[in-house]
C-alpha cells in the first residue's frame, strides 16, 4: 500500500490520538489540540499561545528560543510546559496541509524522564520513540488499526468471560438442586457444612444458630404401596411445604431419600423451635397426591448453638443425635438437642469400641445354658450367653 508523504496527506486525528504528547499550533500561533497527556494534565494551556506555554530548549538547526515553528520545518526539538519545568518532551513539528496554516508537534517524553515514570503517572509506553519522517503517518495509522483490533478483540474476550462465568453458575446452580423436592441437595448441603459455599457464607461466631434434622416416618411402606411415582410426589409436597414454612433467613435441604435439613440462622433456641414446630405441623397435615389424602408422621431433631457446639458440622450431628431420639421416643415427634443426650451419646460410643476391642483380645466367653421342658422333663433347647 503507497502512503502518500504529502503534508496533505496525514492525518491529524490519527497522530493526536496515538501520541499522548502531541498538539497542534494554529496559523495565529496558539495551541488547537492537545493530545490526551497534555489534555489532561494540563488542560490550562488550551488556546493559549505557543511561545506563552513552551520553552523551547534545544534544536537540531538554530531558532530562536520560544520562536513559533515555521510550517515546514522538521527539526528535532525538546519543549518544557512553562512552571512544570521538570517534564521534557522531544519531538518534531509537522506541517498540517498545503491549505491550513499551522503545524502539528509529534513526539514523546525524554528518555531523560525514564527513571520518573511514577512522578508522572506514565507507563513504559509513553517512552516508545517516534519517528518523525514522512513514513510516521503510516506508522500511526498501523497502530491505530492495531489497538482498534485490540479493543475489540478485548471486549469479545470479556464477553465471552462472562458468559462462562454464567453458564457457571447455572450449571452449579442446577447441580445442587434436588430435581424432585425443588430444596437444594446434599452436595450443597455438605458445603456449607465445609465452609465452601459460594452464595452463603458461614455463621459468624456470635450469631444465632440452629439446624434442624427431619426424617419422615415409614416412608418405605408409602412407596410400597402406592409406587414410586406416587412416593415422588409426596417428596415434592413435603420440600414445597418446608419451603413455605421459613422465611429468607432459613435454608432447607433435601439430604437423603426421605430425610431433610433447615439451617435456621438469625433465630434464637426458643425462635428456632417455634419454627421447628411449624415446620412439624405443616409436615404432618394431610397431602393430596393422585386424588388420594394421606397424612404422614414425621421425626425431627433440633440443635442450636451452645458451648462445645459452635460450627455447622457440630450443629448437625447433635441434631443427628436428637434425631436419634425422636424416633426411639415416638411420644415426642420433636427432640431438642441437651448436654445429657451428648453423653448417652458419647456412653453409647464408648461401650461400642470398648465391645470392638474386648472381641479382638478374646475377652468375651460364650456360656450355653440348656433348657428342659417342666413336664417331661425333656431337652428341648438352649440359649447362650455372652460375658465379658
């Protein structure tokens, strides 16, 4: 491609937009455009005469000091701003056009100024060389294709970002929702557990906190019955009726077949358990599924923040615990987690591995103990018996 190296021919627009440093002076002498630096640091200097604003310090051919350039002249020059006499920049002046008067200056900060890039706030960029031959224009205008290419090159990468990072998070989104009950499922739920949520962040230490932990009762024998279809149906009524039972605060999760959970944050242990009961009563009131009415029973085990239990993992297996309770006490459809079902608990545990460890040091006898029929007299069976 030919560029044309007549003044005519470059093009002003382009150079002011490529050389931060750049200005023109008009035919009357005074500054008409400045390039983005000096627009910006100095936008006072706007209009105002050329010979007022620059000091002209050093030339290739002999001019007077502060002298207005002559249109053609293409020397190499170094400027200072008048009163910011510690920024130097260097460069040359190009005549506008065979019909305007006037010229524009072309250049770049000192390699002088290099070591006070951050005084000014430049980048190494700002220090690139400029060549002030007719081949500049082309030059400019390469570059100014470049960095429009760039620009949009940026902004389709930042598009296509973005929409990644949507597509994200519908597809974790769609991920920890359990399809049936419409609650968020187990793997959500283990991570809030682990601190790992996205969207939620953990409890803070001083706030109130409570998890509770239903398992509906004899569901098995409900899908037995009526078939799983059926069995998913009800699964959804009851996730729909816990949704509606809590407010923003709360979340709920489905966390196992027939088994769910609600965080109740924000609420103390007496707020909390009227919660858990309404929960519970919404539960337990009749479902119509496939034109038939069916009332179900519910356990449920409530637990909330006291000493020894503070983080979420602690809340959920002392809720565990009255869970436990709940259903071996069929009084009681709700159990409140209570320091005295934590040793149970721990006993419980205890005895198991003590049995564990009793077993493999061969600590347990086996004692058969036969047993005779009272009227005959006769053998008729035995039972054993284990000691330890």
């Amino acid at each position: 491609m030919a560029i044309s190296h007549e003044p005519a021919e470059i093009r002003v627009e382009t150079l002011i937009d490529c050389c931060p440093f750049s200005f023109v002076v008009d035919g009357a002498g005074r500054l008409a455009r400045l390039g983005s630096y000096l627009a910006k640091h100095y936008p006072e200097i706007a209009g105002r005469p050329y010979e007022e604003v620059f000091a002209c310090e050093s030339v290739q051919a002999e001019r007077p000091s502060g002298a207005a350039p002559d249109a053609g002249t293409r020397e190499r020059v170094a400027l200072r701003v008048r009163g910011a006499e510690d920024l130097q920049i260097v460069g040359a002046f190009l005549p506008l056009s065979r019909q305007t008067d006037g010229s524009l200056f072309v250049g770049t900060v000192s390699p002088k100024q290099i070591t006070k890039v951050t005084d000014y706030g430049l980048t190494m960029s700002d220090f690139a060389p400029f060549d002030v031959s007719a081949d500049f224009a082309m030059m400019a205008q390469v570059n100014e294709a470049v960095l429009k290419d760039t620009r949009l090159l940026n902004e389709h990468l930042t598009a296509a970002r973005d929409e990644a990072v949507r597509a994200r998070k519908k597809i974790e989104a769609v991920a920890l929702v359990d399809c049936l009950s419409g609650l968020a499922n187990r793997a959500a739920f283990q991570q809030i557990l682990d601190g790992a949520a996205i969207d939620q962040d953990p409890p803070k230490p001083d706030e109130p906190c409570s998890m509770l932990l239903i398992d509906i009762d004899n569901f098995k024998p409900v899908n037995d019955q009526y078939g799983h279809a059926f069995g998913d149906r009800l699964i959804k009524s009851i996730g729909d009726r816990i949704r509606r039972a809590i407010d923003g605060s709360a979340a709920a999760y489905r966390i196992g077949g027939d088994e769910f959970a609600v965080i109740l944050r924000g609420r103390s242990p007496y707020q909390a358990r009227l919660c858990a009961v309404e929960i519970l009563r919404q539960v337990h009131e009749p479902h119509r599924i496939q034109d038939k009415r069916i009332s179900i029973r519910a356990s449920a085990g409530l637990a909330s923040r006291m000493f020894g239990i503070n983080d979420l993992d602690s809340l959920y297996k002392a809720a565990d615990i009255a869970l436990y309770e709940a259903k071996r006490d069929k009084s009681h459809a709700l159990q409140i987690y209570t320091a005295g079902m934590g040793r149970r608990e721990l006993d419980k545990k205890l005895l198991e591995r003590d049995l564990v460890e009793a077993v493999g040091k061969e600590e347990l006898e086996v004692f058969i103990r036969p047993q005779f029929d009272i009227h005959s007299g006769a053998l008729w069976g035995g039972e054993a018996l284990a000691r330890w």
